[in-house]
C-alpha cells in the first residue's frame, strides 16, 4: 500500500492522527551510514623510488558515529560509602554497553580506587577488551570498604588509569564515580598532574559525583596521608577542573540510578562537535612511504554531512606485497578505515630508465666530442 493510500484509510476510520504520526517514521527512516574514507581500497604496483599520488576524501556524517573506535574504562571509587553507586555501576553495566553498542567498535575495562592503607590504593581490575563479560565479572567483584579519612586517592587513580591498556586510535573515556574528593597530592599527584596524563593519553574525563558523600569537587581535610609525606588536605573542583580541562563532563549530583542515562548521553553528545579531522597512516610498513596532508582544523559540528580531502602519496620504499590500513581520525579517534595493497618491485621505475638512458646519451656525446676535438 502506498503511504497516500495508508493515510487515506487511516483518515476515513478516524485514525488521522495515528497516521500524522507514523509518517514522518514512514518517510524519513532510513539507515544510519557510517563515517568513511573514499576510495575505500587502493591498490597499486610500484617500483622502488616510485610513487603514485591520489585523494583520499574522509566523510563525517550527519548524526552520531556508527564506525568509530571507542574505548570506556569505568574509574569507580569503592570505599565505605559508595555502596549504593558500585550497586549502580553493576546492575547497569550491560545496559551502557547496548546503549553505546551503536556507535561502532566499543570496548570498556574497569578500575577501582580506595585510600592510602587500603588494598587496593588503585586497582585496574579488567584492561580495555571488548569480551564485556570479562568487564561484569571485575565489576561484580568489588565491594565497599575502608577509606580512612574523608579525602580519597582520586587523583592518583586518574593519573595511574591514563596508562591502562588503551587501543591505538581510539576515542577515549574515563568514567570516573565517586562521593568524595581526593589527597591534593597523594604520591606527588596533584589535578595537574593527574590532568597532564590524561591529556597526553587523549582521554576525556566524565565525572559522576554521587550524593552519598560530600562529593568529587568539595573540599575537606584529612589526616592518614602524612605517612606517606603526602598533602592530606582536598581542595574545591577538582573533579569539574579535571572533566573541564580534559573537554570531557562533569555531574555534580549524580544518583546511581542515573549513571546509565548520564553515561549514554555524556558520551554520545561528545561526538556532536569537533575540531580537528587527519588523516593516520602510522600502520602503513616501513617498505612503503605514506606522506599525506596535514591535519585540517576548524569548528565543526554533525548537523550536516561533511567532507575533507587530504592529497596522499605513496612512494615505494623496498621490495615486497604490503597490505595495510589507513585511518581518518576526528579529534584522534579513528572514525573510519580503509585497506591498501601496495605491490612494490625491485625493478627501477620507467622513469629510473629514463634517466639512465639521458645518462648513458651524455656519456657517449662527450665522447664524440673528445674524438672530433682531438
């Protein structure tokens, strides 16, 4: 039936609303296309010192990624108070991970922090895998406990999670849920410590501050660092300095019945805008040589479907078959990949040839010359 015919019936029963609804569905479904490189495959033989020179044109579509490479790690603090919020984290784990399924590659891991004479001080329970399963069975696992003083080892842990097991090209995230402040400068790591790691790993920070406590941006004072020649005090923001500086979120009264819905849209709406799109040839082998534009910058944003050339040359380097992706990357996360099969040869180019050949001429010119002179 057509949609004319559908509506005709539906208004002749009554049911024109219905239909006023349903078509908008009806007429603009469609499926959601991923971000991408075009040509989507490149193939090429090559002499060595040859090369060949194409466009390679990187797509953003409108609306959010369904092809980027995401990784989440879950940073939960798991002293005495938080009992509610670990609850929160486990019973809603498998519903985050659907909800952000949609977005392309995700792969999570989860990490857990307690105090200064705890054990654990920080912990990464599960490295970043997409075997989810693995992620659950470390989050059902803890369980609240200790803290000593009020201040926590926040800070330390977001210093020490910067350098879990990240996959290259990824866009990355750190769920970060606690009720508490940190030790200004717990084993030497202040907020701009902590910042600088994470900002040298590309990570964006989004910070959940549950109620059960005084949260993750007041400032208390504690006592049981002294042992270690740490600051016991916590100063005020450190959890809105880190989620702000990091270009992440930060959530100042977040229940654990919320940190499903805050996660899903935290890290959904982080893809909206962006800034920079390059093109990542770091996997091509060291028998070719991949040289490629620079990086483009602007202001961007997924209302529209936006594209961006990037002149790539391939030069052969030494004999042999490669096979090898190259990626097109939004704010350093890998969005879209495509495959090249370079065939290089130990034969020299027709121009190498030419070259030799005008050579060779000169050669037997000057010759000549030296034959007619005498």
């Amino acid at each position: 039936m057509s949609i004319k015919s559908l509506t005709r019936a539906l208004t002749l029963s009554g049911a024109f609303t219905i239909a006023a609804t349903a078509l908008p569905a009806l007429v603009m479904s469609s499926a959601a296309r991923a971000d991408s490189i075009s040509p989507a495959a490149y193939s090429n033989t090559l002499g060595i010192g040859g090369s060949a020179t194409i466009t390679k044109t990187v797509t953003i579509t409108k609306g959010s990624p369904t092809s980027a490479l995401v990784d989440v790690l879950f940073l939960t603090d798991t002293t005495g108070s938080m009992s509610s919020a670990i609850s929160g984290v486990r019973t809603q784990f498998s519903s985050i991970v659907s909800d952000l399924s949609g977005l392309g590659n995700v792969a999570f891991g989860t990490a857990q922090y307690k105090d200064v004479g705890d054990t654990p001080v920080y912990q990464l329970s599960q490295n970043i895998t997409t075997t989810t399963s693995l992620v659950q069975t470390a989050i059902n696992s803890y369980s609240a406990g200790g803290g000593g003083d009020l201040p926590e080892a926040g800070l330390y842990a977001l210093q020490q999670a910067a350098g879990a097991g990240w996959r290259s090209g990824s866009t990355r995230f750190i769920v970060w849920t606690g009720d508490a402040p940190a030790h200004d400068k717990l084993f030497g790591v202040d907020k701009n410590v902590a910042l600088a790691a994470l900002n040298a790993a590309n990570i964006k920070v989004i910070g959940l501050s549950q109620t059960s406590g005084p949260g993750l941006d007041s400032a208390f004072s504690g006592s049981q660092t002294g042992q270690a020649g740490d600051i016991a005090n916590a100063s005020a923001g450190q959890a809105s300095f880190i989620a702000g500086g990091t270009g992440g979120s930060f959530f100042n009264s977040a229940t654990a019945s919320q940190i499903e819905s805050i996660v899903q849209s935290a890290i959904t709406s982080s893809f909206n805008t962006y800034s920079k799109v390059c093109i990542d040839s770091s996997g091509a082998p060291a028998g070719v040589l991949v040289t490629h534009d620079a990086c483009i910058s602007g202001s961007f944003d997924r209302s529209i479907d936006r594209s961006f050339d990037f002149t790539t040359t391939f030069t052969g380097a030494a004999a042999g078959t490669y096979d090898f992706d190259i990626a097109g990357t939004v704010d350093g996360g890998a969005v879209a990949f495509e495959k090249d099969h370079i065939v290089v040869t130990s034969v020299p180019e027709p121009s190498t040839y030419a070259m030799m050949a005008l050579g060779l001429a000169a050669v037997g010119f000057l010759a000549r010359r030296r034959r007619q002179d005498v």
